[in-house]
C-alpha cells in the first residue's frame, strides 16, 4: 500500500433530515406553556412584593424596610438560580433536554403552590418569613434551568431559517404568564381589602397547580431534541458538561452572561421595580399597575416573536445591537414620563419596557445564545450563563432600585443612570460577540472558535 496516498478528508457532519412539524409544534407548545408557568410564578411573587408581602411577612418594620425585605426575599429566588442551573446542568447534556423540563416544571408549580399556604408574620412571627425565604429558593432553583432549557430544545429543533421566530415563542410564552400573573391579581384586587389580605392573595398562588397540571401533560409527550438524539447515537454525550464547559467555553460563556446582565437588569426593573415606584413615589392607583402590566406583556409577547423573526432575517448581532442601543436611551425618558402620574404615560413607559427590554432583546437571545456553544455542552453554558447574569442583572436589580431612592430622597436620577450603565455593559458584549445566524448547532465547536469579533 502506497503509503505517501493523500488521506481522504474527514466526513463534514450529517446535515440533519428537516423536522416533522408535529414534533416542532409540540416543541414550542412545551417550550411556551414552561415559560408561561415560570413567568405567572416570579410575576405573582414580584407583584405581591410590590402590594402587600411587606405587611404580610413583614410586619412591624417601616414602610420603606418592608419594601426592601419584601424585594430581598424576590432576590433570594434569582440567587437560587444559578444553584439551580448548576444542577440541572449536569443532566441536561447527560440526560436530554426533556428529563429536566419536567423535573423543573414539577419544582416551580409545587414551590409556589407552597407560597400560597404559608402562615403570615401574625400567625407564626419570624417564623413566616424564614418559610417565605425557603419557598423562594425553591422556585428559584426549579427556574434556574427552565427558560434556557426550552430554548435550547426549540432552537437545536428548528430547521435554519427559522429558530430565531420558534425559539422566541419561550418569551411569548413568558409574556403570556406575565399577562395571568398580572390578571390574576388585578381579579383578586376587586375584594374588598380584608378579604385579600386573608385569603385572597392565598388563591392567586394556588392557581399555579392549574398550570402546572397543564404544563405537564404537554412536557410528558415531547420528543428529545435532535442534536442531543445525535450525540446519544454517537455516544458523544460529556461526562461532565459544566467542567467542559468552564474548561472549554469560557469566552462564550462570559459573552452570555454580559450579555444577559443588562438586559435582565432592565427587565426586572420595569416589571417589579416601576410597579412599587409608581405607588409609593408617584402615588398612581394601586389597582392600575397589574392592569398595565397586562397591557405591557401583551405587547412583548408580539415583540419577541418580531425581534426573533427580524434575527432570522439581518442576523441577532445587528438585532440585538439595535436593541441594547434603546436600552441606553429609554431610562432617563421614562421616569420623566412616569412623574408626571399620566395614565397614558404610564401605559407607553410599561409597554416600552416589555418590548425592549422583558421580551424584545430576550426573544432574539433565545436562539442566539444556544447558537454560541458546541452541541456537547450547550444546555450547560446557556443555563450558566443567563443565571449567574440574572443574579446580578435581574435578581438585585428591584433591591438596587429601592435601595437607591432610599438614599437620595426620592430621586429616579441615580435609578437610570444605573440602568444605562447596564444597557451598555449589554451592549459591548453584543459589539464583541459573533454572529452566529444559521451555525451548523452538531459542530461541537463553539461559535467563537471560528468567527473573531
């Protein structure tokens, strides 16, 4: 055998057969009603921290110590979402996408179904809020592998050209549970005030089961994505993805999580933050803002599926620059606006919000982070990399926020100037990050490997 023959080229991967859309419908069905139950939880808990939490489990402090317990405990949920992910991580990439949406669907539905039965600080003193604390982790840790596990799954399903517009139907989906939360308690605010803080405010977190119930006869019918079915085959799957991808995918990684900060700093700012400023400070009616809110959701669940299409169009980089370069902008506008106690103003500030910020930059995310990781490890580096930003971004932002106009007398000045300093810390990761548009998602490369921003 002649020995100087020229080697023939390794195969190039398979290009994976075009997806039954049965099983892409099912999909985004799975991915959005997750999202949906994820975003009803964390938005009755932000809304409930805003209204009543620091008079239910907080009794005895000063109204502004009671708002700042009340949003410390809303924290505590995000610091538990790293853990989670951490978790959730390890089987993700081991076990499939599948395994963990169920398992994460079951903690978050049970966690807040728990919230809803405990004993308030008149009935059990400190004991109360030391359960709220625990109820909160949990939820937390259930949600510290959802969003990123259903847009892993929907955009490794999807066929090119479209996993931007299907894997934004996961920020629809958390519209869509914004939308309930906010309903719900606008529902329960129709009681008279000694009826919801008995009882009322019980049944808002009880009506979790119902979405719960559903989530998971949808989830328990969902095919395993076809890259992890290809890795499965090839026995391809990490031993140990979140050591791989520390090891290996650190720069995309860290892109993730810049990413990711400013945009859940904001987001959480205009959905829990704005809504407790606008009744403590600017003294609007408390029974307009989960009305708005609904409002404001609505709105980004349509956002996120034009911003996701538009990605699938121009490509996310250029997308989300456009974005994240409104995000710097908006603050100052919309504090402006919302002294002025205006309905109307209100109304454009809370929708600007949600559209840019909530679902907008996040539904065009949805695909453009799992785009950046190698199939070996891409459910581990998205879920690290949002949830460790969320701790930071989204989790102290209400707490940053009040702390801040606490301290300079009721000013909204140091307020947006913190969220412009999140917008743009956003938008230098997206400046050095690449374009990942149509990437082969069975290259076990990540996205940074081959394109140099």
């Amino acid at each position: 055998m002649d020995s100087t023959a020229p080697t023939a080229p390794a195969a190039a991967p398979a290009e994976q057969p075009a997806p039954d859309p049965r099983t892409v419908r099912r999909a985004a069905l799975a991915g959005l009603v997750g999202t949906a139950l994820e975003q009803y939880d964390f938005v009755i808990y932000g809304t409930a921290s805003a209204l009543i939490f620091s008079e239910l489990f907080f009794a005895g402090s000063s109204p502004a110590v009671g708002v700042l317990a009340s949003f410390g405990t809303y924290a505590v949920g995000f610091a538990a979402r790293p853990l989670g992910g951490l978790f959730f991580s390890r089987y993700g990439d081991r076990l499939g996408r599948k395994w963990v949406l169920v398992a994460t669907l079951l903690l978050m539905g049970g966690s807040t179904l728990a919230i809803g039965l405990l004993p308030t600080y008149a009935q059990a003193g400190a004991f109360a809020p030391a359960l709220l604390v625990l109820c909160r982790m949990a939820q937390g840790f259930g949600a510290g592998a959802e969003q990123s596990g259903g847009s892993t799954l929907l955009t490794e399903t999807a066929r090119k050209g479209h996993r931007g517009v299907l894997a934004s139907m996961v920020m629809t989906g958390a519209a869509i549970g914004t939308a309930l939360g906010a309903a719900a308690w606008a529902l329960v605010q129709l009681l008279p005030d000694d009826d919801l803080m008995t009882w009322g405010w019980r049944l808002v977190f009880a009506s979790s089961l119902l979405v719960t119930i559903g989530a998971l006869i949808i989830r328990r019918k969902l095919n395993e994505s076809p890259v992890f079915e290809e890795l499965k085959a090839q026995q391809a799957k990490p031993a140990s993805p979140v050591r791989e991808v520390l090891r290996g995918g650190r720069r995309p990684l860290l892109l993730v999580m810049f990413m990711s900060l400013g945009v859940s700093a904001q987001s959480y700012t205009y959905q829990v933050f704005m809504a407790s400023y606008l009744i403590t400070t600017v003294g609007v009616d408390s029974g307009l803002v989960p009305q708005v809110l609904v409002i404001g959701a609505l709105c980004g669940g349509v956002a996120a599926l034009c911003t996701g299409r538009l990605s699938d169009r121009f490509g996310r980089r250029p997308v989300s620059t456009a974005i994240m370069s409104a995000l710097i902008v908006l603050p100052a506008p919309s504090f402006i606006a919302l002294n002025t106690g205006s309905t109307t103003a209100v109304v454009v500030v809370i929708v600007l919000g949600f559209v840019f910020a909530a679902h907008g930059a996040v539904g065009v995310q949805m695909s453009y982070f799992p785009e950046m990781f190698g199939a070996r490890y891409r459910y581990a580096g998205v879920t690290l990399g949002r949830e460790f930003s969320s701790v930071l971004g989204g989790g102290v932002a209400p707490l940053i926020c009040a702390g801040l106009v606490t301290a300079f007398s009721g000013s909204w000045i140091p307020v947006a100037a913190y969220m412009m300093l999140m917008g743009l810390i956003s938008l230098i990761a997206v400046r050095l990050s690449p374009e990942t548009l149509d990437r082969d998602l069975n290259d076990p490369a990540d996205a940074t490997a081959h394109v140099h921003a």
